[in-house]
C-alpha cells in the first residue's frame, strides 16, 4: 500500500473561534461542533481539514508544547477575483482578525493579502487577476 495525502491539521487554543474564522471562508465545518475536541470538515478534492485543541495535543502526548518561533505553515483560499480579495480581507479583518498584509498587487501576478487565523496563523487570500 502507498501512504497517500489526506488532510491538513491545525491545533487550536479556542477552537470556536478558529471554527468561525474558516466558515468565513468558506469551509463547510459541521453545525454544533464547537462542543467537540476534535473537527473535521470536507475540502474540495477529496482532502480534509482537521482542527484539534491543545488539550487534545497533550492526551496524546504529555509532552506537547504549543509551537514558538516563525511561522512554519500557511493556508491560501482562491478567490474570485481581486475585488473578492479585498473584500474578504475588510470582512476578516472587520471581525476582528488581524491583517497581517493588507491586499496588494504581487510582482508574481496575483492579488494578494495576509490574514491571522486566531492562532496567528498567517491565511493567504488570493485571485490570479490584478484588476
């Protein structure tokens, strides 16, 4: 058999505002699941994104330590289009989540913008048109 990639996991301090930030987004996280140690929501393709909190890190392995240090992993969504990416950075960031990169146009040829997830994961949002 050939191990083959399934999902993303995030571990998460508040896990209903983690849940909440990527439904913005559109991630079709189960209703009530905030009540759960562990989520898992469907991705395009086949994939899984999975979120775990801290404690359930630790029932694991006693060991665990939350990570520190420079930013390791991100998450980019696809926008529509570059109105979409500024669109949905002022929606996050009007929530409350900190912008990390305020929408630009990329030298790579893309719209481009940087969003904080609740555990100050960066979240790219981007669209393949400038205009």
């Amino acid at each position: 058999m050939t191990p083959r990639f399934d999902c993303i996991s995030l571990v998460t301090a508040d896990l209903a505002a983690s849940l909440a930030f990527y439904r913005r987004l559109g991630v079709p996280v189960p209703d009530g699941a905030e009540s759960l140690p562990h989520v898992e929501a469907p991705l395009p393709g086949g994939l899984r994104l999975l979120w775990d909190t801290e404690d359930v890190m630790r029932s694991v392995d006693p060991a665990w330590q939350r990570p520190t240090g420079g930013d390791r992993t991100g998450l980019a969504f696809r926008c529509d289009d570059a109105a979409d990416v500024d669109a949905t950075y002022e929606a996050l960031t009007a929530a409350g989540h900190p912008g990390s990169r305020k929408p630009w146009n990329a030298e790579w040829g893309q719209r481009y913008a940087v969003v904080l997830d609740p555990d100050g994961l960066g979240v790219s949002l981007f669209a393949d048109d400038l205009a």
